[in-house]
C-alpha cells in the first residue's frame, strides 16, 4: 500500500535433515566399516583365521571316531569352523575395535551428537556382525561343497543358532572391551572366553564324545547352545524338549550380555 511500511515476516528457524535411529546408525557403520577396512590385522584376524582354523583341524577330527557318535566328519568341522568365526571373527574383533574407538575418545565424542549410546553401540558393531554374518554363511556353503555335508534338515534352528551367536558375542565383545585397557591387552582378555568355548562348547571337541555328566555341564557355558543349534540344524536329531533348552540357554546368555553392556560399558579411557 502506498505511503505504509511494508514488513517481512522473519523467517524460522532453519531445521537441519530429520535422521532416524537407523540412518544414524548406517551412517557409523559405514564410517566403522572404512576404519575396519584399513586395519589389516583386524581383518586377518577375523577373515583369516576363522577360514582357515577349521581345516587344521580335520586330522585331529579323523582320529575322534565320530562314527560311533552318530556324526560324521562335516558335522563336526561345520560348527567348528562357525563357533570360530564367532570366536575370532565377532568376539575377538569387536574387543579390540571398542577398546580402540573408547582409548581414542571417539565413542565419547560420538556421545555429544545425536546418536543415543545404544546406537552408537550396534553402530559400531554392524559391519563386523555383517562381516560374520556372510563368513557363516560362506563356511556352511564350503563345508557342504568339500566335506560331503548334506543340506540342512532342521535349518531354522541352525539360523537361530547363528544369530543368536552373533548378537551374543558382539555383546559379549563389548563387555570384554571395559575390562580391556588396550588393543594389544585384547589378546589377553578375550583368551579365557575363547579357550573355555573351544574346549567346552563343542567347538572343537563335540560334547556327544564327552561323558554325559561332563556334557550335561558344559551344555550351560554360553557358546554351547549356539553350537549344539548349528549342529542339530544340519543333522535333524534335536528333539522338540532339546531345541527349546538350547533356545533358552542361548537366549538367557544373550540377555545378560546386553543387560552387562548396558551396565558396565565403559566410554572414557581407563587411565
């Protein structure tokens, strides 16, 4: 209007992009992804070792006579070699990448941001899960091509033994990584866990050539029942009662595994 004062509204405030827990959490596991790419130790840890331990162990396995035990030589390396990609693959490789992201103030700095701590714990954790994820499943298909292993009769149970051990053991990383002071101190503190698992479990020794009071015991320790899914999957001889013990079991490790992250997981340098 002539002879008046022309005003502009002010405009509001400017919003920046609406990102979501899961575009979060991409954006860390790719950014993870890049730092893990570039670590050759990481990934000769968890590639390398996790292919090749399985194999080394096919002379011990051909003097076992698992025969007598209703199992055959694939049946054993088949869990081995996944109990070891989630040993050294997931657990082992997860240990070090939290005690290297915390001793280097990036998970504190990643705090200050807009991811909540429970992202910035999976995020960090997805493309190793991935990563043993596919190692899995390239295991499964080597063993089934070079060991005469016969296609899965139960394979549901052996993909619940398979992601229940995977989030069991990235949980279980992170929870060995706030005992851990430093990258090289990995080594030490994930030992335990990995001897215990490997002789215990059925990973390298199967718990049906074990006397039934010793195996009764070791079916509690938290990789057990992870191996005994993996197995029954592909031989089809758990029974409903067995299943589900071994479901429970696994799901009850699981649960305390993330209750002690959400506990005890350590964000500043230990000092």
């Amino acid at each position: 209007m002539s002879g008046g004062t022309v005003t502009q509204s002010s405009p509001g405030p400017v919003r920046g992009p609406v990102t979501t827990p899961v575009s979060r959490m991409a954006a860390l596991a790719r950014a993870e992804l890049t730092l893990l790419g570039r670590s050759k130790a990481t990934i000769i840890a968890a590639v390398l070792v996790p292919l090749g331990l399985p194999f080394s162990l096919r002379p011990v396995v051909d003097d076992m006579n698992v025969e007598d035990s209703g199992l055959s030589v694939g049946l054993v390396l088949l869990p081995a070699a996944i109990g070891f990609s989630l040993l050294f693959g997931v657990y082992s490789a997860l240990t070090g990448i939290y005690t290297a992201r915390r001793e280097e103030l990036v998970l504190k700095r990643l705090r200050t941001g807009e991811l909540r701590d429970a992202e910035v714990v999976a995020g960090s954790a997805l493309p190793v899960f991935a990563m043993g994820l596919v190692q899995c499943v390239v295991l499964a298909v080597g063993c089934t091509a070079f060991l005469d292993v016969p296609a899965p009769e139960a394979p549901h149970l052996a993909v619940l033994g398979v992601l229940l051990g995977l989030v069991m053991c990235s949980a279980l990383g992170a929870v060995t990584a706030s005992v851990t002071r430093t990258v090289e101190s990995a080594q030490v503190t994930t030992m335990p866990f990995v001897l215990v698992s490997m002789v215990a479990s059925g990973v390298a020794v199967p718990l049906e050539l074990l006397p039934d009071r010793v195996a009764s015991g070791f079916e509690l320790l938290p990789l057990s029942p992870v191996i005994t899914l993996v197995r029954g999957g592909w031989s089809g001889d758990l029974s409903a009662y067995e299943a589900l013990g071994a479901l429970a079991t696994a799901l009850a490790w699981t649960v305390l595994a993330v209750f002690a992250v959400q506990r005890w997981f350590r964000w500043e340098p230990r000092r």
